[in-house]
C-alpha cells in the first residue's frame, strides 16, 4: 500500500473473512505504517486476495470490489462513525494462526498418481508432481513420504521405464532417458530421509533398486565405450522390432511415428545431460543406503556393486563423465570400507585398489580451471580415506605395505601444503589437512605389518618415508597430523630399524624437541616409546651409538 501521498487519519476494515483490522492515527509516522501494513499483508492476507492488494492504494477505494466479499457499504460507515482520536500507537488485531497445510494428502496424491501412470502423458504428469513435492531438504518430511509408500511408487516406475526402455521402440529413447533422469531425481529426493527410514526402505526393496540402479549405470558407460558391454547392449536394443514389416503391414517407422505422437523430439545434447542426471543420481542414491551402518555389508557384496564403482573410477578421459560421479562412487567406496567384514574382500576386489591409487595420484596443473582443480583434491581427500579405511584390518596391512605405487601415492599427500589458490584456498586447505590426516593415518596403519614389512617401509626408496614422516613431523602447522607422525614413528621402531632411523638427524631432533617439551601429550608419549626402542637396540659397537649417547645425556 502506497502512503507516499496519503495522510492516514482513518479508520480502515477490511471485509471480516480476512480477519485484519487496522486503527490509525494522523501523528503516527507514515513510514511506521507503511513497513507494518506490508508485515502484515504478506503474512495474514490469503492468496486469493494478496493479488488483488498489490495495486490496492488508499486514494481509490473502488478498487477494492475487486476483492471477493468486500463490503464497501460497511467500509463508509466506519470511515463515518470511526472518526474519533486515538493515543499515538497503532493497533493492529491479528487474525487466528493459519493452519499448516498437511503433507500427507498431497503426498498420497503424488504416489497415487505415480501408481497409476501408464500413458506417456500420465506419467510426466505424475513424474513432475513428484519432482516438485519431493524437493525440499526437510528430514521429517522425507520421512513421512517414505512412510506414505513414494519410495516403492519410484522404484516400480523405475523398472517400468526401464523394460519399456530395453523394448527400443523407434523414437522412443529420448523420452525415456528423460523420464528415467526425472524419476532417477525424484527418487533422491526421496531417500534425503532420516538414515532410520532409509535402513527400513533399504530392508524391504533395497536389493531390487540397487539391481537397478547397477543397470543403468553399467548400460550408460557401455554406450559410451567405458567397458565390454556395449556389444550386448547394442543386440539387446536390436533385438525386437526390426524394420521389417510387422503381420499387420505396418513398418517400425509407421508405427513409431503414430504411437509417440506425443513424445517431443529431444536434442542430443539435453538427451546427453538426462544421461548424465541418471549416472549421478543412480550413484548418489547407492550413497544413501551406504550411509546406513547395519546396510554397508549387503551393499558391498551385492553382485556386481563394487566392479560397477571400480569402472566408474577407471574410465578415462576423466572428462568423458561427469565429477560428481566419480566423486559418489570414491564416497560410497570410503563408507563401505568402514565396515571391518568388508575390508578384506575389498582390499581382494580387482582393480579397486588400482583405481584408488590412481584417483589418489591426479595432478594439477596450470591450465586446469578452479573446478577441475578443487575436484581432484576431493579425489585425493576421499581416496585417502578409503585407504585409510582398508588400511585397518591386519589381514590388508601385508600387501598394501608391499604396494609400492600405493606408497607412492599417500607419501607425497602427506606432506602436501601448498594450496594453488593461495591464501584465498580455504576450501582447498581444509580438503588438504584432511588428505595429510587420512595419508598419515594409513601409514601409521601400514607401519604396524610384521617386522620383515617395517624394514620394507624404512626401506623404501632410500629412507624416503622417514624424510617424510620427519617433515610432518617438524613443519606441519596441525597438531592431528604431528601425532599421527609420531605414532608412526613409534610402529616403526623395532630393533632392525633403529639403525636406520638413528641415521636420520632430523629425525633424532624431532624426538629430541618433543621429549624436551614441558606439556605431555599423546606426542611426547610416541617419542619416549620411540626412544626406549633406540636406546635397547643401538649397541656401543654401533656407528651411531655416540649419537644417540649425546641425546640421551641431553634428555
């Protein structure tokens, strides 16, 4: 309402089914009304007549018929009768709180709707209620949508587009890739639940919908040459409906053209970006039940799962798929690897190890743009991760030890510190000080194997572990990553790698620095167990027994 112009000395009602009152007086301040009319007219008046308000201006009263049940001859009387002063303030009734519009009808409606499509039309009808009901991010709801039956209407549709896509009717593939990317992202929305609810969606269908997802993603990277697939997906397109006449006489292109009528041509590259939403929402839905605890043993050995993710991470060029693919699968590989009854038989699956290792060894470089660059840290920081995860089981600690490209990879991230985006890289850094984290925690890990394995990693390219475990050590600003240093430090302590690591004088200053500190902590604790070690297995006759005798009377 516009009081530029208008003085208020009145007394103003508005019809009694909007329940809004105002009483005003002519010294109160224009600009106080004018904020508190709006407030008001935003939250208390229905729809149906907030329309009609926006032009609403206090100079034409006509204007107002135009709002369902206004009485304008009850408005005159008040603006007669009403004249009367009032105190300087302004007195607003406020109308009774507007009910909250319930969930659940609109809900069942969706799954109702989505139960009974059949027709091309039909189903993006009741596909876009969907994708428009189940866009929020608010974990109740979800939940009740759940409870209300959304996630088995999806996964039913789900397959139902699914055989209707594997029957190939000519024109009918960019309609259908579209709808499966749709119901692929409705589907997501849905499973943003509460990890409770999606524990029991995951018990009553999870092993169907993971079939299908797996699918979808293994039929989509054979399209595009990714694996050995594509042959057979190729027989299988052409296996029904050749262009033959068919008994009635009518060819494949006569009958395609009358049956999809309504399908609208779609361009290859939006038929290529529906390819990409079902790629990253197949995966990202996989990422919902791993993020349930008692589901990560089923999901990691159910059939064909981790050879599925394993490609994924193996295709090249990087740029034949999209980031948050590769991105899912590295998450989803970390969080079955959390599971100790899953780590062996990963550590065993082929290639995952390879691929790990492989997202875990991506450079940067000059011409990469920021993207590019912030994806391949969030390659490193969650490959690390999953490392770190196998890492824990003493079964896996043996052979990843021996991995010398593995060593090559976690090595040089644990000392890695420079951000290329400088001091403007915050996101950067985080994702870096948890890489070191994670780096550093898989070789504390590995540095517990059997002793014969302690001198492979001392070993290993002319000490270059130790140096790096030193640097850590005496430069990295992280105190987590300093102890975990240390800790390794500790594990790889034994008599047959004292001399060795005796022959590392920054080592030896590092140990000296925190056992000369005056605070105890979980460091001074690893370098007083590491020095015990020292001082028990460097013998007079050794070379480096003076080096160690000067630090020990110094301490």
């Amino acid at each position: 309402v516009d009081l530029t112009h208008h003085p208020v000395s009145h007394f103003y009602k508005i019809d009694a089914n909007t329940g809004l009152q105002y009483r005003f007086h002519q010294a109160t301040s224009e600009a106080f009304l004018k904020q508190r009319i709006t407030t008001m007219a935003e939250i208390m008046i229905s729809d149906r007549h907030r329309d009609s308000l926006q032009s609403l201006s206090l100079e034409s009263l006509d204007s107002m018929k135009s709002i369902p049940n206004f009485d304008q001859s009850d408005h005159s009387k008040n603006r007669e009768q009403k004249r009367v002063k009032h105190g300087p303030t302004t007195v607003i009734q406020i109308p009774e709180k507007r009910r909250k519009i319930s969930t659940s009808s609109s809900t069942k409606q969706v799954v109702e709707a989505l139960s009974r499509a059949i027709s091309y039309k039909d189903r993006r009808e009741a596909v876009y209620s969907a994708t428009t009901s189940f866009d929020h991010n608010m974990q109740p709801v979800h939940d009740e949508e759940l409870e209300f039956g959304a996630d088995a209407a999806l996964t039913k549709h789900l397959g139902f587009l699914m055989s209707k896509k594997t029957i190939q009717l000519a024109g009918a593939e960019p309609c259908i890739m579209h709808e499966l990317s749709c119901t692929c992202e409705a589907l997501e929305m849905v499973y943003r639940a509460s990890p409770s609810c999606v524990s029991i969606s995951f018990q009553k269908f999870g092993h169907e919908l993971l079939a299908l997802l797996i699918n979808l993603i293994n039929e989509e990277l054979g399209n595009r040459g990714m694996n050995n697939k594509s042959a057979k997906t190729e027989k299988q397109r052409e296996r029904t409906l050749s262009s033959k006449e068919l008994k009635d006489g009518t060819t494949e292109n006569q009958f395609s053209s009358s049956f999809f009528e309504t399908c609208p041509p779609i361009a290859e590259e939006s038929s290529r970006r529906d390819n990409d939403i079902v790629l990253r929402k197949a995966t990202k839905l996989m990422g919902h039940f791993a993020r349930v605890g008692g589901a990560t043993q089923p999901i990691a050995y159910y059939p064909g799962l981790l050879q599925c993710l394993t490609n994924v991470l193996m295709v090249r060029p990087y740029e034949a798929i999209p980031a948050e693919l590769r991105l899912n699968a590295l998450w989803i590989i970390a969080n079955l690897a959390c599971n100790s009854e899953n780590m062996v038989m990963m550590a065993c699956q082929p290639n995952l190890l390879t691929a790990l290792v492989d997202m875990a060894k991506r450079k940067t470089c000059s011409s990469d743009t920021a993207e590019v660059a912030i994806e391949i840290f969030r390659c490193h920081s969650i490959a690390a991760r999953a490392l770190l995860n196998l890492s824990w089981s003493p079964e896996n600690r043996i052979p990843m030890s021996e991995n010398i490209d593995l060593l090559e990879a976690i090595a040089p991230l644990a000392v890695f510190r420079q951000s290329p985006f400088g001091k403007r890289g915050r996101t950067v850094k985080a994702m870096m000080l948890q890489t070191r984290q994670h780096c550093l925690g898989a070789l504390r890990n590995l540095a517990g194997a059997p002793r014969r394995y302690k001198i492979h990693l001392c070993h290993y390219a002319g000490g270059k572990l130790l140096n790096i475990l030193t640097d850590a050590a005496l430069n990295d600003p992280d105190l987590e990553v300093k102890e975990k240093a240390f800790a390794t430090i500790q594990n790889l302590a034994v008599r047959d790698t004292a001399e060795l690591i005796v022959q590392n004088p920054a080592l030896i200053l590092a140990l000296k620095d925190a056992l000369l500190s005056n605070t105890e902590s979980a460091i001074k604790s690893s370098a007083s167990a590491t020095m015990m070690v020292l001082e028990r297995s460097i013998t007079p006759e050794m070379i480096q027994y003076q080096t160690l005798h000067e630090l020990v009377d110094t301490l």
